[in-house]
C-alpha cells in the first residue's frame, strides 16, 4: 500500500521552488471553501499544478477523509481515466461492472478533496466524470487545473496569470531557480519583464543563467523575442491548446533553449517525448538510442538537458521525468524528423521486453525486484500496450499476458481485464500466448467474484493450454515438460480451475483437478511458478477437505522452498493457509502469529485485496483468544481495506464462519456498545495506522 501521511490521502510533496501566488492562493481556498468544483485554468507552464498542490496541502486537513492527487498528464485518452482516479484514491476495484459506478460508491459517504491535474486534454470526459461523481458524493470537493475550463455546472473558474514581470515574485523564482542573489536591477530584472513572469520560462532560463550569466542570456532573449515572430526559432505550427496567440513568449523560451541544446540534445529531447511516464538511463539508452546517440553519447546528451531543466534531475530511484509542456514541444520536432513511429515502435518494444522479464523472474529472488519495477513502469507499460492493440494485437497479447497477474496482484484487476480481454479479441495468435493470457484473465475474474465468465475462460485456458502443449511444435525448454506430460501451461490452467473450485466452496473439486495434473507431470514444486501454484492449491484444497495436519504438513514444505527461492507471493499465501489452519485446529496464537507474517507479506506487494484477508484472518484469531478489544480495532482496520476493494468482505467460506462465530462471542463479552466504539474508530482512522497497530502484536501501545 502507499504510505499514508499524518493526514489521510496522498499529495505528491510540495516543489520547494514556490514562490509568491498569496493572493491566488487565497483565491483558490476561498473558492474551495464555497464551491465543490474549482478549476485553476491558465497556459501551459503558468504554474496551475504548482498552485493547485499547494492550495490542497493547505486545505487537506479540512477534509476527513483526505485530500487525493490524479496526475492525468500521463494518459493519452479517456479509456483508463476512470481506473487512475480509483487507484488515485487508493480504491483497488475489485469489483465487476461499470468502474464509474464503483468509483461513486467509493466516494459516496466521503468528505475529501480530488485533485484532478492536467485535465485539457481530456478536458470532456473529465467534465463526465467530474459531473458524475459530484452527483453520487454529496462531501466530495474538486480542485482541477486545466488550460481551459471544464464547463461543468457549478464550476467555480480561477484563471491563472503568469508572475508580475516586474514584481518581487518573478525574480524570487529566477533567483532560487539559478541560485544566485541577483540585483533587481540589471539583466535578471530584464530577464523576468521579457520572460512575462511565466514561471517555466523563468525556469529555463535560470538554467542558462547557471552555464552562461545572466548578462549573456539577457542578450539572448532580446535578440530573440525582438526578431519577428517567425524569425524566433524554427518550429512547426501548433495547436492553440499548447500555445494559446496570447502567450507566444513560453514558446520563444523552450525554442531558445532548443536552440541552446547541441545537435544531440535535441534529438534526445524529441525522442525522450514517446515517454508518459518517468523513465531511467536504461530505458533512455534503449528507447532513444540509434544514429549519433549510442551507449557513450546518450547519457552526456542526457546529463546537458537535465542541466538546462529541460528533463527532471533524477529522483531517489534514478528516474527523470519532463514536464507536459517540454514533452509536447518535443514531440513536435520528434514528428518533424519523421521517427515518431519509430521511436514509439522502440518504445512498446522496450516495454514489452521488459514485461517478458519480468515474467521470467517472477518465480525466484528477484521476484520482488521485478514485481516493483512494473509497479514503477506502470504508465509506460499501459502505453506501449495502447500502441501494439493499434499496431500488432499478437505482441499486445504477450505483453499484457507477461504482466496481467502482477497487475492484478497490485489491485489493478480493472485494467488487467481490460487490457486482456482487448488483446484477446484482437489477437488471433494461438498458442502459449493466448493460453497464458487466459490464465490471467480467469485469475482475474475470480478476483472480482465473476465467477461465471471465469468457469468459461477457464475452460478455454485448459483447451488452448492442450493445443499448445501437444498440437503445436515443441516450445523452447523449459516452458513445457514433455509431449507425454503436462507442461507449465496444462499445470497453469489446472490451477486456475482448482482456484475456482476453491472460491465456489468446492474443495474436492479443487483437490482433484490439480491433483491429476501434478500426479501426471514430472518434477518438483520448486521447478516452476506454475507447479508452486497448483501445488499451493492442493494446500488449500486439503485445508477444505479438514486434512489439517497433511495440509499444515505440506504447507511447512513448501514455504521452507519459498523461503529458499526468495519467493514472496506464494509464501505470503501459504502463510495465510497456515493462519487459516491454526484456527481450524483451535490454537489462535499460532493463527495470529501466520496472520501477521501474512501481513507483512501483503504490504510489502502493495497488495490491498491481501492486507483484507490477512486482517480478517488476525481478528478472528484474536476474537478465538478472548482478545475482543484487540479484535475488534483489526476488524474496524479490515473493512476500511475491504472498502478500498470496492466489495463487501469476501474469503474462503471457513473463515467467513469462524470469523462470524468468534465475532459474536467477542461482542458479547466486551458489550455491544464498546466493540462498536473500538471498530468504528478503526474504520475512521487512517488504515495505516490500524494495519502498523495490527503488526505490532501483544505487549505493544
């Protein structure tokens, strides 16, 4: 799960460059205190997302539940913009049906601020949205910024001018931007009335104050912003949505440090815009590398437009990042030299080389590792898969196949189907592509309780997992054991069908599906990821059947393998079998002693869906052990992570009724009154704390 801060939601921290703007922030929370959509509309680089961040940490604590950001900038169409906002506000649907609907009933009872960034290039369904979702939430307030107004009934519209050119403000900024004390007087104070007070330009301009002096660029922009319009740089017309007639002086600014840039600079400044997301030295070498820009010269080409503030300095992880407004001038001139397909065919390629990767370490110690890095690369991945459904839906499948179940691992089940269920369609590749792709659809779907569509898929999974086990030729080794045995992709979909069987209460079902392929193929359960699942199917299933002491037995064995693999999921899942057993065979220290490693297992995911169960599990342990204060703030913590789901408690039918006959016994013991005081404060609190609470264990404030 995201870290959550002393105040409920999540803001992105504040740019330490801020400077000025009192009276429009004074504006912007006078107007967030009497209307509930506020809309910061201004040209690109004026400042809006600046403002807007901080106007919403200043009201964050006026809002219960929180004050959420959704930075828009990195979709390139509507179709994921109702999964972002939801995974914005920590809601990880695993819900069937219209996402819109779940995003309301998510948001109904709240009171909290949305931040909405970056909306002019959605600026109509975000208006849908907007209007849908203020309807369904009578305490939910909206901040957005947008070049343009969203036009929305009720919208309270604040525009956004650029710094007083002549002003304190301006030259504040170019100071600290340069890190210089300059005069007010003299070039720096020229520099800020030809720059319009625009904080980007300003920006830019700082950067080549640090590598030339200020008098110098001063010269430069006059006899720049002197010169014609047209004679100020060369450059393909664009679109007024990026350089409103009113603002010509932004665009002046990138165009001269475009010109400033050497040759190589600004060919990796144009190929660097098929980026939406951030990206690192590797991903950069990979993408944009071809022609003049090779393993030597890409990095100092890199290294001269992060000193010109052009790309982002890298963060903690190395990753750099562009601004929406430098990225779109590049894509400009990336069009220009006619290697936008290219470069964008680069890119999904990239990506999806990286999903593979990531597929093929999933099973062993860098599990975790590539597990973060696709949460990392998430907007990249789900642009390259954009790409490959318009370009080769065969390559579209295989990536979201590679990447599908960490994606629903995370909580991120809506855009999982969606992206498989298009590749899918599209795709007419037959094979370990398409059965592997199915795998993680039905996975899914059991996910979101659909479990009617999953019983099909599941059946084509098992039918194409044949196909390509045995009427196709060979795979490479190591992806099938043999034409006489099942392979990885057989054990996949009798996985899948056991996991069915296990969420529709029936456990025999389960135990025979996967007992049959596992008696038939060769090899031990550490030797592939797909023989660790259906091997940790059979647990469960045992554990159904009321085989306690096989299932424990087993389940011992194949965490001690986990543990010797460096392999998180399953082990996080064995340890809530274990959980599940102790129970079962009434002994709930042990129960809560798995429930918490579970826990701890989940978190480390960033697994939502998990953190429920485990939390669910542990309140019935503690509830088992007469803990009925204890129990009672994990239960409030877990239906606070259930709600984040966007369904009711769900789990194995055995623990749903230990969970309800511990709880009842509890209540009793304690009082009605006081078991509901403790779960409802849980409930309203911030669910890290509950879940850090949960983790601590007896003997702990």
């Amino acid at each position: 799960m995201r870290d959550t801060a002393s105040v409920r939601g999540h803001l992105p921290d504040e740019n330490p460059g801020f400077v000025g703007r009192r009276t429009e922030l004074e504006r912007v929370s006078a107007a967030l205190a009497e209307h509930r959509l506020v809309t910061v509309t201004g040209v690109g680089g004026v400042g809006k997302t600046r403002l807007a961040l901080r106007a919403a940490h200043r009201a964050a604590e006026r809002y219960p539940d929180g004050a959420w950001w959704t930075d828009l900038g990195q979709l390139d169409g509507e179709r994921l913009l109702v999964a972002l906002v939801a995974d914005s506000v920590d809601l990880a649907d695993h819900t069937p049906g219209t996402s819109a609907a779940s995003l309301c009933r998510r948001l109904a009872d709240d009171r909290l601020l949305l931040v909405l960034d970056s909306c002019e290039h959605l600026a109509e369904p975000c208006a849908r949205l907007v209007a849908e979702l203020l309807a369904a939430a009578p305490g939910l307030t909206v901040l957005a910024t947008s070049r343009r107004p969203l036009g929305v009934a009720g919208e309270e519209t604040i525009a956004l001018d650029p710094l007083p050119p002549s002003g304190p403000d301006a030259l504040a900024l170019l100071r600290r931007a340069a890190g210089e004390d300059f005069p007010a007087a003299g070039p720096a104070g020229e520099i800020c009335v030809r720059l319009e007070g625009i904080p980007l330009a300003l920006e830019l301009a700082a950067a080549q104050i640090r590598l030339q002096g200020a008098e110098a660029v001063r010269d430069q922009l006059g006899s720049r912003l002197d010169a014609p319009p047209g004679a100020r740089f060369d450059l393909l017309a664009h679109t007024e949505r990026v350089w409103p007639s009113r603002h010509q002086t932004l665009r002046a600014a990138i165009g001269w440090s475009h010109e400033l840039s050497t040759p190589l600079e600004r060919l990796l400044w144009a190929r660097l815009s098929v980026f939406r997301g951030p990206f690192d030295l590797a991903s950069a070498t990979a993408v944009c590398g071809g022609g003049p820009l090779d393993r030597a010269t890409l990095p100092e080409a890199l290294d001269g437009l992060v000193r010109s503030s052009v790309v982002r300095p890298p963060d903690a992880a190395g990753r750099h990042r562009m601004l929406d407004t430098i990225r779109e001038y590049g894509a400009t001139w990336l069009d220009r030299t006619g290697e936008t397909g290219t470069v964008a065919g680069r890119h999904a390629a990239h990506f999806r080389g990286l999903a593979r990767r990531a597929e093929t370490e999933w099973h062993g110690a860098r599990q975790l590792r590539w597990y973060r890095t696709v949460d990392a690369h998430h907007t990249d991945l789900r642009t390259a898969l954009d790409r490959l459904l318009r370009t080769d839906p065969d390559a579209a499948l295989d990536l979201v196949g590679s990447v599908a179940f960490a994606w629903s691992c995370r909580g991120r089940l809506r855009e999982a189907r969606d992206g498989l269920e298009q590749a899918l369609l599209l795709s007419e590749a037959r094979g370990r592509g398409r059965a592997r792709a199915l795998w993680a659809l039905g996975v899914t779907l059991v996910l979101q309780g659909e479990f009617g569509p999953a019983q099909d898929v599941s059946e084509r999974c098992a039918r194409e997992a044949r196909h390509a086990e045995y009427a196709e030729p060979a795979e490479p080794a190591g992806t099938a054991t043999g034409r006489d045995r099942p392979g990885d992709l057989t054990l996949d979909a009798a996985a899948l069908a056991g996991l069915l069987a296990l969420t529709t209460g029936r456990p025999t079902a389960a135990d025979v599906v996967v007992g049959h392929v596992l008696d038939a193929a060769r090899g031990g359960p550490a030797d592939s990821a797909a023989r660790l699942r259906c091997h940790l199917v059979r647990v469960f299933a045992l554990t159904g059947l009321g085989r306690l002491a096989e299932a424990r037995e087993r389940a011992l064995r194949l965490r001690a393998l986990c543990e010797e693999l460096d392999e998180h999921w399953t082990r996080t899942a064995l340890e809530y079998q274990l959980a599940l057993t102790g129970l079962l065979e009434g002994d709930p220290a042990t129960a809560s002693v798995h429930a918490r490693a579970m826990l701890e297992g989940t978190r480390r995911l960033g697994a939502s869906l998990g953190v429920a169960l485990g939390l669910d599990v542990l309140a019935t342990a503690l509830a088992a052990a007469g803990e009925g204060e204890r129990a009672a703030d994990v239960s409030g913590t877990g239906e606070a992570y259930w709600r984040s789901t966007g369904q009711p408690r769900r789990g194995l039918p055995g623990l749903r009724a230990l969970h309800e006959k511990y709880t009842d016994t509890v209540r009793a013991s304690i009082g009605e009154p006081a078991y509901e005081e403790i779960f409802l404060r849980a409930l309203t609190g911030l669910p890290q704390d509950g879940l850090d609470r949960a983790l601590r264990g007896p003997g702990h404030a």
